[in-house]
C-alpha cells in the first residue's frame, strides 16, 4: 500500500486510503442519514497523521455546509391613519336684522352653515346652540339641541335656527355659540374645531322725533 505524503509548512499531512470496516460503515450510514438531513455540498473522509507523533491515525470527516441565503427582508410597512371626518362650523348668520319687539324665531333664523373637512362620511349628529344675555334674558327658544343629518367628506349644510316663535327680542347684548356634534355621536380627526360664537346687539327704538303742536291765536 503507498502512502501519499504532503508538506504543509512544519506538519505532514499523509493522505492514506479509506479501507472500510464495520464501525467505518455504520459511522458512513450515519454520515449519510446527516447528509440527506443537512445542506451538505461535498463530504471527503481522510486520515490525518502527524510524522512527529506515534498516536494511531485518526480518521477525520470534512464536511462543506451550505448555508441557505435567506430571503430578502419585506419592505417595511408604514401604517396609514385611518380616514375620518372633521366638521366645523364656517359661518353663523341672522336671516334679518334683529330689533326690539321683532320676532325671536321664524322668520328671523340664525342661519348654521356646518362643514365636513374630513376625509370620510360623517354620521348624524345634533347641534347645541347656547343662548346668554348681558343686561336682558334671552329668549328660551334660542338654546337647545336640533339634528344634523349625515354629511359626505369635504360637503357642507345649512342649519336654521330656532324652528319655533314664542318670544320677542328685547333690548340688550347677546351672544351664542353652536357647537356641532355637542354629544360626540361621531367619531373625528379633530374634536376640538367644533363651536363658532356670534356676539351681537339688539339696540332700543330710538324715541320718535315729535311736531309740537302749533297754537294760532286770532289776532283782532
């Protein structure tokens, strides 16, 4: 039997045949049994012997692994904010000029213009309009709660105010405030936005400027 004898350096490396044996084999089958199982590329048994040493050779399995390359990272996913609706009022506005005596209702209205600012469908809601006086009371019908029905993104409405007549103005500083969706019956991006106040006056009738009567004395 030749031996084959290679220089690495200041060691030996003799490459000696593999002669198969019983423990040799079932070490193989277990070998193999690893290599179906493991991402195995190549697997060379050989014997290592050092000329300095008079230990018996040892025989040694190289094995090559494979390492599977992973599959590349997904890209990360921000999550986008959920689209919802915004209302705000834009505008509070008499249909008439206020004065004392006229009517505190139709068809002197406060007219509400309600705005959807958002990005989804708003769902039916309801207005609070609140009523305070400085100097006078304020007319009961002026406060209270009336419906706002459902409003697409970006879509506005009107809201008049109050729907019933019962009092008249009187003299004096007012001031009201609309708050739409005063319940938070819907849900928004902003719940913040949702009250406008309007102050006004409605002033006294002015005295009437009167003509004295002229007195005519006949004159002899």
């Amino acid at each position: 039997m030749k031996r084959k004898v290679l220089a690495f350096g200041a060691f030996l490396l003799l490459i000696l045949p593999y002669h198969s044996s019983p423990a040799l084999s079932q070490e193989r089958q277990q070998d193999k049994a690893w290599q179906e199982t493991s991402p195995i590329v190549h697997s060379q048994p050989f014997v290592a012997l050092d000329p300095a040493s008079s230990a018996t050779p040892q025989r040694v399995a190289i094995h090559t692994i494979q390492i599977p390359k992973l599959p590349p990272s997904p890209a990360l996913q921000i999550p986008q904010p959920k689209p919802l609706p915004d209302l705000i009022i834009t505008s509070l506005q008499w249909s008439n000029p206020l004065k004392k005596g006229g009517n505190a209702g139709p068809p002197n209205v406060l007219s509400i213009i309600v705005k959807n600012q958002g990005s989804a469908l708003a769902g039916p809601c309801q207005a609070r309009i609140t009523c305070m006086a400085s100097g006078t009371v304020c007319p009961s019908e002026l406060s209270g709660l009336t419906p706002c029905m459902p409003l697409a993104a970006g879509a506005s409405t009107s809201i008049s105010w109050p729907n019933v007549r019962n009092n008249t103005w009187s003299a004096g500083e007012y001031r009201i405030t609309a708050e739409i969706d005063a319940q938070k019956e819907v849900s928004e991006s902003d719940e913040q936005n949702n009250s406008m106040t309007l102050e006004f006056v409605v002033a006294a009738i002015p005295p009437l400027i009167g003509i004295p009567a002229a007195s005519m004395q006949a004159s002899e």
